[in-house]
C-alpha cells in the first residue's frame, strides 16, 4: 500500500471521518444489498456531485474538459477544436441500477443523464472547396446519454488495522440518442454560419465519435477520483458493515 494512502487513512481515523452523513450504509450481508445500495447512492447522488470541501471532494457539476478535436470527415476536411469545455447536468444524473460482487470485487453501475456542454470553439480547413477559418462560443447538447461503468477494486489495511477499498480500474461505456452542435459567429455571416451548423448536426454521430472518448475519460476520472477520497476515509465496516 501506499504511504498517501496510509497517512490519509491514519489521517481519516485521527480526525474520526466516516461515512458522511448524507450516505446511508448496507450490511453486507443484506440479501438485498444491491437494493439498499440503489437506493442509497441515488439518495446521496445530487450532494456528491456537488463536492463536499470537508473530505476534499470536487465538484462534479460542472464538470471542466478542457480540450476535444474533431477532423470532419477527416484531416483533409475541417479541423474543429473545443476548447475550456464546462459540462452541466451531472447533478441531474439518474442511476437506473447498480450492483456489488463482493467476491469479485467488482462494482457495475447504469445510469441515464442529459448534458450541456458550452465553452469556445476553433474551426479551419475546408467545406467542400471553400477555405474556412472562425473562431467564437460553442453550445453542444448531449441528450439521453446511457453511461455503462465498472469499478473494481481491492482490499488494503491501514496501519490503524481497518479493512479499505481501493480502485484500481475502471472503464466507462456510452450511447448518446442525439447531439446537437451550435458555434455561434461563423465568419461572421449567417448564411455560411447557419450552412456548418446544420453540416456539423447532420454528422453529430461522426463528432461524437471523435470527442465521446475525451468526454467520457474526463468524466470517470473525476468520478473516480472522489470516490478514491472518499474510500480512503471509511473503512470496509462503516461503508458495509456485517
């Protein structure tokens, strides 16, 4: 085991942290633990999004991406860059199932979510034959988006003797039903503008395709990243008690 993650569990127990108060635990040995699970996460769902600065846990709404390249159709076509991406509506995430394999030490999770992504964006290449080089905001829409996630993790002792979990890896699938794009001040002509657009929605499949592995491995990092935090600070028996 790590020396952090020692020092943060001696640092956990020394300062008496332990499951924060907005989520419930389930015994481990409840034959319905998948059930009380559920139904615990999605009572705690909204405020662990939203960060807790006690435990050191970030905001997940908004969530901050800060750069996704797409060639259009490809290198010889249009090259669009987003930039200082901010991604809302995590926090309005609906968990449809979630799962624990104690014996694998494996967690599965389903889950449903709508996402708005606004930041600015950097386009050049070529339509067709016609030279294009613009800059402004861009508003991209992600809607009814299917997250398929897996966690697995291990058991580590602390020098204090408790039992944590520990992630060590994960991987995150998705389908998006519909994207819809919109980069405003295209050259500054509402003609050509509104042209790119509608070439940019008709391929939004294509685009989702070239950013979906960036927005997804922001996504689980982040996530992962707090629920590291917060397993380094409650034991196996406060999370799952006997």
């Amino acid at each position: 085991m790590s020396a952090l993650l020692c020092l943060l569990c001696l640092l956990a127990s020394a300062t008496g942290l332990g499951l924060p108060e907005y989520i419930a635990s389930c015994s481990r040995n409840d034959p319905n633990l998948n059930e009380c699970a559920l139904k615990s996460a999605r009572e705690s769902l909204h405020q662990f999004s939203m960060g807790d600065p006690s435990r050191g846990l970030e905001p997940l709404d908004p969530l901050y991406v800060p750069v996704m390249t797409v060639y259009l159709p490809n290198e010889n076509g249009l090259k669009l860059v987003f930039k200082e991406n901010s991604f809302s509506g995590l926090s309005a995430l609906r968990l449809d199932d979630l799962k624990f394999d104690l014996n694998k030490k494996l967690i599965t999770a389903d889950a449903f979510v709508s996402l708005e992504v606004t930041g600015t964006y950097e386009l050049s290449g070529k339509l067709l034959v016609v030279p294009i080089k613009s800059s402004g905001d861009s508003t991209i829409k992600l809607k009814n988006t299917n997250l398929h996630i897996r966690f697995w993790y291990e058991h580590v002792k602390c020098d204090d003797g408790e039992i944590h979990w520990k992630i060590i890896k994960h991987d995150i699938k998705y389908e998006v039903e519909k994207a819809t794009f919109r980069l405003e001040n295209l050259l500054n002509d509402k003609v050509i503008g509104d042209q790119v657009n509608r070439f940019l929605n008709e391929m939004w499949r294509e685009i989702v395709a070239d950013v979906g592995p960036a927005i997804s491995q922001s996504l689980s990092a982040a996530v992962v990243d707090n629920l590291a935090k917060l397993l380094e600070q409650v034991s196996y028996d406060n999370l799952m008690p006997e």
